[in-house]
C-alpha cells in the first residue's frame, strides 16, 4: 500500500460512511479506490459525482468506458484500466476485440471509436494542447463541440482516479481480477 490507506465504511466521517454506503448498494460491494477517496469525502463525493455526470453525458456507455479507458491507458492506471474493463466488458457491452485494442493500446477496427480513443488520449498526453488537426478529425467521425466538452469531464473524472491511485497503490479488487492489467 502506498501513501493513502484504504479506509472501511465502518470507520469513515459519517458523511463519507453514507456515499460509501451508496456505492455499495451500487455495485454490490465497494472498490478499493472509493475506500481510499473516503479519507476525504470531499475527494469521495467530487469523484461519484463526476461518476454520475459522465453517465448523463451524450456518449453512450460503449463509449463513456473507451473514454475512461483510453485515459487510464495514458495515464498508465492499472487498477482504473482493470476496473473499467469489467464494467465495459460485462455492464457496457463492449465487444471484446474493440476492448482488447484500447488495453493493447492498438487502433481499433470501429472507426468512431477508435477517433474517440485517440482523441481522449491526445488530450491526456497533450493536457488539453490539442491541435486544430486533432479536433477537426475526431469531429470527422460526427462528434460535436458537446462531445469535446465531455471527453474533458471524462478525463477530469479519470485523471481523479488515475493519481489517486498512483499515490495510494491501490490493490486491485476481487471483482477485477480477470481483467488484470499492466501497460509495461
């Protein structure tokens, strides 16, 4: 364990206690990386929030989870590219070939997708200097200035994560397991 401790339901602030609890009721069990945000509720409430608002966004969850994923992978996250696997792969509905590229880091052979991969991982790298060229061809495959603007809060939502669990190192959880990932 790194420099963050993974903190139970049972000895959280109260108010972090409650979202931990929400999660739980969610997805049945609660990930490692809300058990190390919930030393801060603030961190826990900012990142289920983020949660939320990128499942309200106009991508649909294929591609919501390419998002998160393409910036894990940049951001080389093992726990957050594990984590979203399943959930692409078992809640999204992600065929397996397009989720095996973006762990592979390879192009894709659905070219919406694979523009919206490469766009989220040129923000990632680029911290936002996109180019003209960049945005012209991930707006070439009918993605709008609403779809730039939600790649952003992906990559917000992500990057949250992606540090967190630089810092902490967190262990990877049961439910993850099968989709264990290193980028190296």
């Amino acid at each position: 364990m790194g420099n963050l401790k993974i903190t139970k339901k049972e000895n959280a602030k109260p108010e972090a206690a409650d979202l931990l609890a929400g999660v739980e009721k969610k997805y049945g069990f609660i990930p490692n990386l809300m058990s190390v945000f919930a030393d801060s509720p603030a961190a826990l409430q900012a990142y289920v929030a983020l949660s939320d608002l990128v499942g309200k966004s106009s991508f649909n969850p294929e591609e919501q989870q390419a998002i998160l994923l393409a910036t894990s992978y940049e951001n080389n996250c093992d726990y957050c590219v594990a984590a979203h696997s399943m959930v692409a792969a078992k809640m999204a509905g992600m065929p397996t070939d397009r989720l095996s590229a973006i762990r592979a880091g390879t192009q894709i052979s659905d070219k919406k997708i694979d523009q919206l991969v490469k766009f989220t991982k040129d923000v990632v790298a680029h911290r936002g200097n996109v180019s003209k060229e960049s945005i012209a061809d991930f707006q070439s495959v009918g993605y709008t200035n609403q779809h730039i603007l939600e790649v952003l809060l992906g990559v917000a939502m992500k990057t949250l994560s992606n540090y967190t669990n630089h810092i902490a190192e967190t262990p990877l959880d049961p439910a993850f397991s099968d989709f264990k990932w290193n980028k190296n």
